[in-house]
C-alpha cells in the first residue's frame, strides 16, 4: 500500500507539473493572440482612414451606397472616391490576398491611385489604370517573386456622363429592367505577361440607371443549403429584384442576403459592392 501511495504521488507530481506547463502555455498564447488582435484592431483604424468617409461619397455620390464586409478585420478590398474638377472618381478595388497581407498590398495600390490623380493630374480611368500600374510594378519589382496588384474598376461621372475602366472587374448597369455588361480588360493593375493599355468605356446615362462595380467576394461566397458559391448569375438575378427600391433599403437587402446565404460557414473574401444610381 506505502508502494502505491508513493507512486500515487509522484503520478500526480508528473501530472499537476504537466498541468502547470500547460497553463503557462495557454496564457503565453492567450497573451500573444490578444497582442496580435489589438495590433490588427489598431491597422483596422489607419486602413479606415484611406477610405472615403460616408459624408464624401454621400456629398459627391447622393444617390448611392457601399457594402463592405472584411474578411477578417483588415482587408484586400477597398473603395476609393476622388473629386477632380466637374469629375467624381470612384472606384471598387480588389487587392492580391486579404486579411494583413491583402491591407499591406491595398496601401501600395491605393497610393498608386492617389498619385495617378493627384501627381500626374490623371482623370480618364484608363489612363489612371496605366500610370496606377507602372507604380504598383515599380514598387513591387525590387522583389523577382511579388506579383502583387490589384483587379479595379473605376469610373468617372459628370453629370450623366460616365467613364469606365477595368482591370478584371466589370461594370454592371441596370436600366429599364435590363441588365448591360461593360466588360473589363483581362489583366491586373500589377505585373503580368500580356502588357497593354487599358481601354474604356464612354457611357450616356438616363435618369433611373444605376451602376454597380465589385469584387468577387458576394458571388464567391459559399453557403445555402448545398454548400455552393452563390455566383454571379444570382447577383444578378438579385440586383433585377432591387431595383425598385432606394439605395439605402438595396444595401440592407443585399447584407441580408450574403448573411443568410453563408448561414454558419466562414465568410471566404473580403466583400466590397458599390451601387450608384443616376
């Protein structure tokens, strides 16, 4: 009996020691991912600060709204406004990954935005894509192995006339109950074999259209009672269906939806959609 007591005891030594690694353990780890979230938490605030603020688009756009859901609390995905002359620039960015890295690269390219306007007095989309590439590839190139960029769209609005340009991202305009597709130039604002010049689209708008540009984060989205990507053809079977209502109720209708669509399962890309009606 002495015999099992004592190895009772040391059992219980080896095991209470095991338990007092471990919780060490866990509260290094708990400190460090509290350290990490708060460092996150505080690159959320200056990410924050390169957006438009509501009042910006709301003076410039007025008829208009954005939906914007990071993946995780900074993001790849960002929405951009600039003012030039009678023009308002906007546009809808997609930068390579999400999360630290993709809020690492959207800071390079929305810089190269900024400068393109700002510094080389740019305000055609398609010329702003060209100069806002030549910046990301030279900011980019000391690396061999960064093919970083951005896909974009981006237009220019005057009155009711309209340019876009787009690097991997459409633009869709719904008028009438119709839905027309300006497609984008199949290349990134980044480093890529098949260089070109980007071109553009010179629409006339009518009172009642409304535009939208995007990133693949809403159609990518899996969900639903299957598991599937709810895909671009629903979007736009979803925006058709919206188009009655103000831009206001049409953003809470389509946060609504991405919700219920991923129910419980992760949320795969940061999500960025821009509606403007005319």
């Amino acid at each position: 009996t002495a015999y099992f007591l004592l190895k009772y005891r040391k059992v219980n030594k080896v095991i209470f020691a095991q338990k007092s690694k471990v919780e060490h353990q866990k509260s290094i780890i708990e400190i460090k991912n509290r350290d990490i979230t708060d460092s996150i938490k505080y690159a959320e605030r200056i990410q924050k600060t390169m957006l438009p603020t509501d009042d910006n688009i709301t003076e410039n756009l007025k008829n208009s709204f954005v939906l914007y859901k990071p993946k995780d609390i900074v993001a790849g995905d960002f929405y951009w406004l600039e003012k030039k002359e009678k023009a308002v620039l906007f546009a809808v960015a997609d930068c390579t990954g999400h999360g630290v890295p993709g809020a690492i690269v959207s800071v390079v390219c929305n810089n190269a935005l900024n400068r393109a306007v700002r510094q080389y007095g740019l305000s055609k989309p398609n010329q702003i894509l060209d100069k806002a590439k030549e910046i990301v590839v030279d900011t980019f190139s000391k690396n061999e192995d960064v093919r970083d960029g951005m896909d974009v769209a981006v237009c220019s609005l005057d009155g009711k006339k309209l340019l876009y340009s787009g690097a991997n991202n459409p633009l869709w305009l719904f008028r009438s109950g119709e839905l027309i597709i300006y497609p984008s130039d199949r290349q990134p604002v980044g480093k890529y074999e098949y260089e070109k010049k980007f071109s553009f689209n010179e629409i006339d708008l009518i009172e009642g259209d409304t535009v939208y540009i995007f990133s693949d984060g809403y159609a990518d989205q899996f969900g639903g009672q299957k598991n599937k990507k709810f895909k671009s053809s629903q979007l736009k079977k979803l925006l058709l269906s919206v188009q009655q209502y103000d831009m206001k109720i049409q953003k809470e209708i389509l946060n609504k939806e991405f919700d219920k669509w991923r129910g419980n399962f992760e949320q795969m890309d940061d999500v960025c959609l821009m509606g403007v009606r005319i």
